[in-house]
C-alpha cells in the first residue's frame, strides 16, 4: 500500500520588538535531515506514527525567546527550507512546526511569508498542518496559507509534544481520509494580553481553555485552536486569534463565533498567575521571617523564554543592595548572561577571586553593568547556557553563564551545586514559574520588573497594533467577532 510522502520543516521562536539586539542564524540550532526526529519524543521506529508515512525531514529551527530575527538569517534559513523541499520532489503533505510570534526586522507578518513561500514551492495540491504556541499571531494571511492549523491548550506549555502529534495525526488521517483540504474559520480578537495573565493554571483561562476541546469534538469539526496571542510583537497581527478546521460550514463557524465570545466575554477577569508586586514589595517580603521557604521572585520584565534579554541588570542589583537587609543567608539568583564574565570565571578557576562588571551589554535601557565582587563558587559547562559559573557575592550565589539561558529545572541548579530546594530565597528571570519550580515553591510573587518583556504593557510605546485594543482603550460597542471563511491558497 503507498504510504504518503510527509515533509517536516519550520522554524519557531518568540520575538519582542522591545528588546534590543538580533537573533542569528545560528541561535536557531538548526536540524537537518534525519537530526529533525531527535526533538520529537514520538518520532521512532516504534513509535504508531512512524509507519503510517514516508517521512522526509528538511529544516527546522528553534530559537530561545529574543529580540528581532535580523533580514539575514531569516532570509539564509527560508532558502535553505525551500532548497531542500524543492530537492525532495513530490510531497503529500507537510508537517511545519512553527511558533507564530516571530518577527524580522522589515516584515510585517514572518510565519505567513514562510508559509506562502513553502506554498510556492510545495505546491497548491500539498496538504499544509502547522503547529503553533497559544502565544502566536494569527493573521488571516497565515491561515490562508495551510489546511490545518492547531496549538498548544496549555500555558506553562506541559502539552508541546501532544499538540505536535497532534497537528501530525490530523494530517495523516486527512491524507487517509482522501477528503481534501477543509474549511477553516478565523475570528482575530481585539485582546492584547501577556501570557502571565493568561495562564491555563488558573480563572478564566482554566475552563475557556476547556471549551476548545468540546469545540473540537462537534460534529463536522476537525480542530479548534484559541491564540491568547504574543504581547510583546507591535505588529498588527498582534491580538487574539480562534481558528476552528472542520467540513461543515455551519459548524465551523458556529465553533469558532463561541470560542471568541466566550474569550471576550471574560477579558477583564484576566489577573496575574501568582500575586503581582514592585520588586521592593517581593523583597520586602523575602526578608519577613514568617515568609514560607523557598521563596521564589519572577524578574518577570527581563524573562529570556518570552523574548527578554536576560541580561538586565535592575534586579540583580536591587538584590546585591540589599542583602543583608534580606537576612538570610542561601539566596540564589538565576540568572545573568554575561560571555567575558563567565570567561573570566573559567580562567580564574573555583576558589579564585573575582571581580568584574556584569550585564547590561545587550540591554543598556534600565541600569549598567554591576560589579560583582566575590568567589567563584563553581564551575559548568553546559550545551546551551555554555560555561556556566556560580559567583557567591556575600549570602547571594549569583549564576553567570557564557550564553542566554532560562532556568527551569531542579537539575539547571543541581549541576551548578545548587540546590532550590533547600534555598531562602530564589530569584529567576521567567514569568509563570515552569512546573517543576512551581511545584517547589512554597511561596512566589512575580515582580513586576523593567524589560523586554514588561508586564506592564502600558509603559511600553507601542505605535503599530490595531486600535482600539482591550486593555488600552475603551470600546463603545462590542467588536464585530462573526466568523470568516479563509479561502486555501491558490483559491
């Protein structure tokens, strides 16, 4: 029996057009060829899927969370993707794992030139099932572009692989099925929200994000997807998004109308994932004796996993300032990128003394450099953070790596001799906290601090989104939120 011949390519990241710098070519770590399976856990000769297709792996890159992606390396990766489809042939389908949030500096809209141009040369006949972030973008261009759209139903992500597989199974059953491409509905909602207030842990994203599944499983209906969208992109895609795939016109439409009522409806009950302060509030709090241990603070405005620099020096500062304040003694801080620093740190070796300016070389617009003045406690080399040093400065084990790089889990710290368990107090540049340190956490507040990626969308000059936008302005009348049939390319 002939097995359909499946592509894999995409590129994915997060760009905040308020943090300074570019993102290269080769932070996306591309994967060629048979290196693309490695990143996907249900990818094997096992595996249910593995049999069901010819799978022809071109390109995929993912990037960390970062600035603008400069012309060059978006303009290297497309036509590197576009030579190795053109060079497998004739394709049934193609898989394009992508994020949706992802700017170039000079293009409006990324993911949807990507797309058209993976479309010119695929051609119109190829079914096209994408996987995107809930944080995405969605413009109609972009669902113009494929057949299935699908994304993730969780934030912290904890259902990555799941909606990957599931974009693929869609796919391969469409491919079975011989029905063709399907109708798609799009409905863009004038919600602009960072994901911190949209976390799928608590009310009222917990049961609206329930909904899609019972979306999903109507008759006539393939998938549903509801974009909370990227707050940080000035774009005018930039807002919320519902897509619902199915067959049936009405029920498509019907689907995708209540999705978007639905998120509309509860746009102001929308609050922070865990109780929100200034970062002097989070440590005045840190050094209250009857605060639970370990007690962890979001350097929430400069988190690197939803586009921020990493290496504002605001809180690093206010921290070092005022630790004997504090009054304990285990205090960690994760983390500051810095390359000279953390070169210095490996040459001068554990137990050498060291002193040295830290930070502030990418993102120059809140503080400078901080001078830590300490010992470096420990040393690691790790494959993305590079050479990763502990510099303990007083009662605060400051963490420096040579790359940017989020702390998420126990064993980040554990190969550094760290252990957050056991700490006081414990400072991580992110947002909502990752699973793993959110279940460690006896207490948390996420400070509401300066960056990239500032919680506070109001202290952030924004010129290019659509107006009006909940929560920046007033609406005199409820939007239009109908529903629009997408026509598939070529039509």
């Amino acid at each position: 029996m002939h097995k359909p011949r499946v592509g894999i390519a995409g590129l994915a990241t997060e760009s905040s057009m308020f943090s300074p710098g570019s993102t290269t070519t080769p932070d996306f770590r591309p994967r060629r060829g048979q290196e693309v399976y490695a990143q996907y856990d249900f990818f094997n000769a096992g595996s249910p899927l593995w049999n069901q297709a010819e799978w022809l792996p071109a390109l995929t890159g993912r990037a960390i969370p970062g600035p603008a992606v400069s012309p060059e390396a978006y303009e290297e990766l497309e036509r590197e993707i576009l030579e190795r489809l053109s060079d497998i042939g004739h394709l049934d389908g193609l898989y394009m794992d992508i994020h949706g949030a992802m700017h170039v500096t000079g293009r409006e809209d990324a993911e949807a030139d990507l797309l058209e141009a993976v479309r010119a040369v695929v051609g119109p006949d190829v079914l096209i099932s994408a996987s995107m972030d809930l944080h995405g973008n969605v413009s109609s261009r972009l669902v113009q572009a494929v057949d299935l759209l699908t994304c993730f139903r969780m934030a912290p992500h904890e259902d990555e692989m799941e909606t990957k597989q599931r974009a693929i199974t869609n796919l391969l059953d469409r491919l079975s099925s011989g029905k063709g491409r399907p109708l798609k509905a799009w409905v863009p909602v004038p919600v602009l929200l960072p994901g911190e207030q949209t976390s799928t842990r608590v009310e009222p994203a917990k049961s609206l994000y329930a909904k899609v599944a019972a979306v999903e499983a109507s008759d006539g209906i393939l998938d549903a997807g509801l974009w909370i969208g990227y707050a940080w992109a000035d774009e005018r895609r930039a807002q919320a998004a519902v897509v619902v795939v199915g067959d049936d016109s009405e029920a498509v439409t019907r689907g995708a109308e209540s999705l978007a009522k639905e998120l509309w409806e509860v746009r102001d009950r929308f609050d922070f994932v865990a109780p929100a302060c200034s970062l002097e509030d989070a440590l005045a709090l840190a050094a209250d004796p009857t605060t639970s241990r370990p007690f962890f603070i979001s350097d929430s405005g400069d988190n690197p996993t939803a586009g921020g620099s990493g290496d504002v020096t605001h809180t690093l500062a206010h921290l070092l300032e005022n630790q004997s304040k504090i009054g304990v003694s285990n205090i960690i801080y994760a983390s500051i990128p810095d390359p000279s620093a953390a070169q210095e740190a490996q040459r001068l070796g554990v137990g050498g003394r060291f002193r040295f300016p830290v930070g502030a070389k990418v993102d120059k617009n809140h503080q400078g450099p901080v001078l830590l003045d300490g010992t470096v406690h420990e040393l690691h080399l790790d494959s993305i953070g590079g050479i990763e040093a502990v510099i303990q400065v007083g009662r605060v084990a400051v963490i420096v790596t040579e790359n940017r790089k989020p702390f998420h889990y126990e064993q980040d710290f554990l190969n550094l001799g760290l252990s957050p368990r056991l700490a006081h107090v414990v400072v991580v540049k992110i947002g909502y906290l990752e699973p793993e340190l959110f279940d460690m956490a006896a207490e948390w507040r996420l400070a509401l601090t300066p960056g990239g990626v500032d919680q506070d969308l109001r202290r952030l000059s924004y010129s290019r989104i659509r107006r009006p936008m909940f929560p920046f302005d007033d609406f005199a009348k409820d939007p239009d939120l109908s529903a629009r049939i997408v026509p598939n390319a070529g039509t």
